[in-house]
C-alpha cells in the first residue's frame, strides 16, 4: 500500500511540474521572479537586407601613351600631372631616329633581351646541377642548358660588335631623324607623367629600359564607375538602376551613392572567379558596373571601397534584435520584462536582416525583452528539475 501511495505521490508532481511548464508557455510567470536576464529596450528604426561586397574605382577611359610611330628620344613634355588636356592635344614631342639609327636602337634591345635570356639560363643551370646531385636529373640536362648558354653568350658577341660599330661610325646624331608630336586621343587627366626630356622612346610594341615604353597615363575622368562582381545568388535581386552605397577605403568617412548600370551576361573565368571568406561553394560571378553619381576630385582611378546594394528596406518599425526571438513550429515569441517578471509573450514578425527582426504586432516600443531567452528558459527548466528533486528526497527520507 506504502508504494502505491508513492507512485501516486511521484505522478502527482510530475503532472504539476508539466502543468507549470504548459502554464508558463501561455504567458503566464512560473516562478520567474527569481530568473534574471540579459535585456534590451525595444525601439523603433530604419530595417534593411542588402549585399555588401568590395569593388575598385575605374575611370571611363584609361590608356598609356607611348610613342606609336617609332623609336627615338623625347624632346618636350607639354604637360604635367593633374592637368587637363583636350583631345588632339600635343602631350608631348618625340624626335624619332629612321635608317642606321633605328638600326642601332633595335640592336640595343635586342643585346638587353639576349642579357636576359643569359641570365634566366644560368639560373636554370644552377638548378638542373642541384637536381643532379639529389638524384632528380640526368648530366643530359646540364649539357641541355650550357649548350643554350653557349649559343645566347655567342649571339651577345655579335650584337655588341654590331652595336660598337654603329655608334663609331654614326654615333648619335640628328641628321637623319625628325620630330613627332603626340596626342591626346580624348579628353581626360593626365594621371602621372613617367619619362623627362632626353629619355629614350621606344616604339609601343617595343619595351625601353625594363618598362613598357609609356610616357604618361591619360585618364578620361568625365564618368567614374566601380567594378564589382554579383554572386549568381543575388543576380535575381540585383537590377539595372538599382542604388548603391560605396565607403572608399582611403575617403572612409564619406559615402558615396552610385547606380548599377551594366550586369554582364557572362561570368567571370573560373580561375579569377574568387570567393567570398568562408564561402567554399563553385558559385559564378558576374562582372557588374556601378556609375558613380556624386564623384569628387579627390577620387583615382584603382581606389578600393566597400559597397553596399540594398535589397529591402522598412522605416519606422518597431524592431527587436533576431536572438531575443523564440521559434516554435509556426509560431514566434519573445520573453518580455515586466517589473521585474519575466513573461513570454507571442509576436508576428515582418522582415528579418541578419541582426534584427521587424515586429509587426505583440510588442511596443519602451517595452523591454530579453536578448538571451534560451538561457532562462533552460534555466527555469533546471530550476524545477532541482526543485522536483528535492521533494523527492525528501519522500525516500
């Protein structure tokens, strides 16, 4: 008789604690004055989804100037850096050399690129003798690589002769060269001015000195755009037209607004694809062109920046941070403090960002919930499980 009247007893609190559970997911407080939690007022703001990314500043037109019509040395340079110029504009004046003395300057490059070849096969030697010694290569290599040694050291004899004869005999001299003048081919800025009178120029296929032959950067900087490239995930949300906000990294307490103006049809190669941080998906991105509308002139082309297109966008809800949000089926709620009580009460949410959630009804602004309601709920549950417990010890005593 004793065990049944325990049975009995130990049902009997169990059904009471599921009964103050169910009680306390109605709305009403079981024994929640003593729970405490971390809270935030609720408030009324702006809410939005949107897509943040990187993208870099170009300008309309950009191109180098070399001189196209051949080799020679640069006479005058007509402009400076910042200025700007008009299309067809003379930039700068070229005296090109014709005959033996464009004979002698192709000579001349032709020994700085046979240096070159010289200097990339001994370093190849050095590497296939190492390979040799740790047993990856055979002796045939070694002699692979002085026969090429041999031969680019031979034909460096030869165009150093040819050289040392054309300048004995001819020298440098202006007898038989004529001036040329280079022009803008539109207007634009001219960026940075590279070669000084005196500077040899080579023709534009042609490099000079170790570099590419450019004398100066023109930039057409009437329209300014910044490159990005959409993630085929959001090439549904992304429109022509569309606003967007850029932050330049270099600027960074300015925003600047653009327009999307142009989503290209094909995407970018596999291999410079890139992906965001921790996105290991194969996701296409589409190269995108966003025009900007308010430019400053302290902006250059190849600036980095931070845009941001806004997808969607509610003002003036009443909004609650995602995490104080409980979700059970369909069903949302919150855990409201209330003098001191902490009460859960249901919610119909509208639109969700990444941090807050709108609150279409069950909650007013001042009102304040807790931020962290699966702590007190786990909580409330260990304290009737202790509570339980106890009783039953005290039943066995």
């Amino acid at each position: 008789m004793k065990r049944i009247t325990i049975f009995v007893l130990v049902a009997g609190l169990i059904g009471v604690g599921l009964y103050v559970w169910h009680i306390d997911r109605t709305g009403q407080v079981a024994d929640e004055r003593q729970i405490s939690c971390n809270s935030t007022t609720v408030d009324r703001g702006t809410l939005s989804n949107s897509i943040n990314g990187r993208g870099k500043l170009a300008a309309k037109r950009l191109t180098n100037i070399r001189s196209d019509g051949g080799a020679g040395r640069l006479s005058s340079v007509r402009v400076s850096d910042g200025d700007t110029v008009s299309e067809g504009q003379c930039l700068a004046e070229v005296t090109l050399d014709t005959g033996y003395h464009l004979e002698l300057q192709n000579t001349r490059w032709e020994r700085s690129r046979n240096s070159q070849l010289i200097t990339q096969i001994e370093k190849q030697l050095v590497d296939q003798k190492k390979l040799v010694e740790e047993g990856f290569a055979s002796e045939m290599s070694i002699k692979e690589a002085e026969r090429q040694l041999s031969q680019a050291q031979a034909q460096k004899k030869i165009l150093e002769s040819k050289i040392a004869f054309f300048e004995e005999k001819f020298g440098w001299s202006d007898d038989d060269s004529k001036e040329v003048c280079i022009k803008a081919p539109f207007p634009g800025t001219v960026l940075e001015v590279y070669k000084k009178p005196g500077d040899g120029i080579g023709p534009a296929e042609f490099p000079m000195g170790g570099g590419d032959g450019t004398i100066m950067v023109l930039a057409d900087m009437s329209e300014l755009f910044v490159d990005y490239n959409v993630s085929e995930v959001y090439l549904e949300n992304v429109l022509v037209g569309q606003s967007v906000e850029i932050r330049f990294d270099a600027f960074s307490k300015k925003t600047y607004i653009g327009e999307i103006e142009k989503i290209s049809r094909v995407p970018l190669a596999a291999n410079s694809q890139g992906q965001m941080f921790g996105d290991k998906r194969d996701l296409s991105r589409y190269p995108t062109k966003i025009r900007l509308i308010d430019p400053t002139s302290e902006l250059r082309p190849g600036l980095s920046g931070r845009i941001t297109i806004t997808l969607e966008q509610v003002q003036d809800v009443v909004m609650v941070p995602v995490s104080a949000l409980i979700r059970d089926g369909e069903e949302e709620a919150v855990l409201l403090v209330e003098q001191g009580d902490v009460i859960r009460r249901q919610v119909e949410t509208g639109m969700i960002s990444d941090n807050f959630a709108e609150v279409k009804s069950g909650l007013q602004q001042g009102e304040e919930v807790c931020i962290e309601p699966f702590v007190v709920l786990e909580n409330q549950m260990l304290k009737e499980e202790s509570k339980n417990r106890n009783i039953f010890e005290r039943i066995f005593e």
